[in-house]
C-alpha cells in the first residue's frame, strides 16, 4: 500500500493506492498547531506504508510537520511531488513548469487518466482554479480567483456586509446574507462560463468540464453547462504517480 496526501491551505486529503486501483481514506483540517494529534488519530492506524506520496501546497511549515510524523510513526519514505515539464502524457503550459502549484499539476494528470478528451477543470478549494487541457494533454494555461470561503470572508470585514450567510432564490436578492450568496456563487460561475467560452474558441470546441474540490457541489447546480463532479482529482494524479513509482 502506498499512501496518498494532498496538503491543501485548509484540509488534508488522504487515500490509499493498491495496485489497480485507489481508495479514498479521509479527510482533516491542515493547521499546523494541530496537525501532529490529526495525524495521529486519523493514520497511526494504518499498515506500514511502502511509500507515502504527497502534493503540498499548504506551506513548507507544514510539509515539514507532516514529514516528521511519518519518519517518526513508520520510518516511511516520504516523496512530495513537484510540477514537471512532462509526465505521464500531460505537458505543462508552463515556461518554468515548477511555478505551477503541485495541486493543479497533479489535478492535469488525475484529469487525464479519467478523460482523454479535451477538458476544462474547475477547482473550487481555497481559491478557484480553472485550468485548460486538450485531447493531446497539452496543458494549454489556466486562471485562478478567490474561493468562495475566501470571498465571504473578504466582504464580511465590512461592517455593512458582515452577519451571516443566507440561502439565496435566484440571481437578485432581498436580503444582504442571501445577495452576498448569489454574488459570490455568481462570480464564480461567471469565471467559469467565461473559461468555457475562451477554451471552446481556442480548441474549436467544447471540452467536458470537470468540478473538484470543497465548493464544486456548492457550485454545481448553478452551472448550465453539463459537468462531471470528480472531488479527488488531486490524489487521482497522486495515484497515477503512485503506479508508475517503484
């Protein structure tokens, strides 16, 4: 069994790779303070690891945390992945492909291992990230905006706009919890629709659009455009990697 980690800004994401196949296992939050005791209570349970694969992009601080528990627990090698110019079919958009964050790298080959038609992937984590890949896997650029957590907290520093969030019925709204909802789910779906626009003239047509990540459920109903919801991508790409790793 090798283990799959996925450090976010806020959550870590874990799941298990076998041979042909991977499971996911759980999630909990990334603080620092408190990660050593999550660690402890949510994987000191596990069978030795033959190898523990993981994408950070919660901080050094952290990694470092989270690698000192698995020396310690299980003596295990611990590999954190960076971006590459190439991998397992997919080539990075990037001139120095390291400046990519592990995240949407790993998401591109999660991505193409499921799909290997064109696709647009959405990301709806601590930021939303959108992210372009066509039928070759040629990782053609991406676009990346403020989550929906980060936006409310943003809007919520102003006095007028702080209380808490409301339901919200359609686009205009009657109250200022349920206007800040639809604003904030509607400038998200807007950079999601532009996205789809821009990538379906640059391809010559419409890639499938892929949601992952916390808010993609959130997201989801107020999207028109058909998508499929995968909320793992990142350790999909992980496990990809996983297979391929001696």
């Amino acid at each position: 069994m090798k283990l799959l980690v996925d450090i976010g800004n806020s959550r870590l994401k874990w799941g298990q790779s076998e041979p042909g196949g991977w499971a996911f296992g759980g999630v909990f939050p990334s603080d620092p303070r408190g990660l050593t005791s999550e660690c402890e209570r949510h994987l000191a349970g596990l069978p030795l690891p033959a190898a523990v694969l993981v994408s950070n992009v919660g901080g050094a601080p952290v990694g470092e945390i989270f690698a000192d528990w698995c020396s310690g627990h299980w003596a295990a090698p611990v590999r954190f992945v960076r971006s590459e110019a190439s991998a397992l079919g997919v080539v990075s958009a990037y001139s120095d492909p390291a400046q990519l964050g592990t995240d949407r790298w790993l998401g591109l080959i999660g991505a193409r291992r499921i799909q290997h038609g064109a696709c647009c992937i959405v990301s709806a984590g601590t930021a939303t990230t959108v992210d372009l890949l066509d039928a070759e896997g040629r990782h053609r650029g991406g676009a990346i905006a403020p989550g929906l957590a980060m936006m409310r907290a943003a809007l919520g520093e102003l006095e007028a706009l702080g209380g808490p969030a409301e339901i919200f019925d359609g686009f205009f709204c009657n109250s200022t919890g349920a206007a800040l909802s639809s604003g904030i789910v509607h400038s998200a779906t807007g950079l999601i629709r532009e996205s789809l626009l821009w990538a379906t003239a640059l391809l010559g047509a419409a890639p499938e659009l892929l949601l992952s990540g916390g808010g993609a459920e959130t997201l989801r109903p107020h999207i028109e455009t058909p998508s499929r919801l995968v909320p793992h991508l990142v350790l999909e790409g992980l496990h990809a990697i996983a297979e391929q790793s001696p």
